[in-house]
C-alpha cells in the first residue's frame, strides 16, 4: 500500500512540474506523464507491486488519490495561488480515483495470473495508450490547439506500446508452451504392477 502512495506522489508531483516547463523537452514530457494512460498506468503498476487484485484496488486508490493530491500541491507552489483554491478540483477527482484506481489497481493485481486474464491486464496500458495517442490530437483540432509535438511524440508511444504488447504476448505463449510440456511429461505411462493377496487375506478366505 506503501508503493501506491509513493507512485502516486511522485508521478503527481512530476506531472505538475511538466506543466510548469516551457522548454520543448518539457512540453513532450509533459505530454506523456500527464496522459490519461500515464496516470491510469500509475495506478496499474501500484496494483501489481501488491500482487492480488483485492490488494491491488486499494493500491490503486490510494496511487490516484497520492496523485491528485500532489499535483494541486506542486500546482499551489509554482502558481503561487492558496492551496484551498483547488478544493473543488481536488473532491472531483478524488471521487474519480475512488471508482478508476479500485478498477485499475485490481487489474494491476491480476498481470500476475497465468493465462488469458493475465495478458489482458497486462495490455490494459499498452493498448490504452495507443488509443489515447490517436485520439487525443483529433479532440485537440476541434479546438484549433495541436501541438506540433505530437507529430514525433505519437509514433514514439505507439513503438514502446507495440513493443510492450509484444513481449508480453511472447512471455504469455512461452508460459502456455511451458505448462504443456510440464503437464505431458507428469502424464506419462506408469507400468502398472497388480498385486497377488497372500494366502491367508479375507478375500481367499471368503471364496
């Protein structure tokens, strides 16, 4: 649980501190650390630390609600503005991280599964972010503010989720591959050997 708040913290901390920078490398970077998929995939990763999904919805809360938090605290610093004044802004995603980081962290907690449910967990982000990246610039147009940054910064998180995707795919077949060896080689044919009752055993005495 420890994890989830210290992820949480961290990443909204960084993502605050994005924001706040103007250069072109932050611009990117604040791109991705403060992408719905980024902050989701927070929340995924405090579930897996845990390691079961009921641990792992909790983790997840408390990732999302340590997120918030320090995002409007480092925003209050470097904005110079009270605290308080992003008390509405706070409940309103405070109320979110309590339904998103349950449902996130229990899927974080359940990569660990062996087979198809735990591949599907574990594509949560990858496929998430890939979504995301497409979408994002299209609602941007209709405001008339896309970045130019997204022309580089999109095949990039496409690439690592491909990546992602695929080496999870593989571990997920190999492990498939590795149970069915294990299981025919423990069902292999045992000689079987018949016993002959002694002489004196109830079944010869009741013939």
């Amino acid at each position: 649980m420890i994890a989830g708040l210290v992820l949480g913290a961290a990443w909204g901390a960084l993502s605050s501190f994005t924001n706040a920078e103007a250069k072109p490398f932050g611009v990117a970077a604040a791109l991705v650390v403060n992408a719905g998929w980024a902050w989701a995939g927070v929340a995924v990763a405090a579930g897996w630390v845990v390691g079961t999904a009921a641990r792992g919805a909790a983790a997840g809360v408390l990732a999302l609600l340590a997120m918030t938090t320090a995002y409007y605290g480092m925003d209050s610093i470097f904005r110079h503005e009270p605290f308080g004044s992003y008390w509405y802004e706070m409940r309103v995603w405070w109320l979110a991280s309590l339904v998103f980081g349950a449902v996130l962290g229990a899927i974080g907690g359940s990569i660990r599964r062996p087979g198809l449910v735990g591949l599907l967990a574990g594509l949560t982000v990858p496929v998430g972010a890939t979504v995301e990246m497409i979408l994002l610039p299209r609602e941007g147009a209709a405001f008339g503010i896309v970045n130019p940054v997204y022309d580089w910064l999109r095949p990039v998180v496409w690439a690592v989720a491909a990546a992602v995707t695929a080496g999870l795919v593989a571990l997920s077949l190999a492990d498939r591959r590795s149970n069915k060896v294990d299981g025919a080689g423990g069902s292999s044919d045992t000689p079987l050997t018949t016993s002959t009752a002694p002489s004196g055993s109830p079944r010869r005495l009741l013939r």
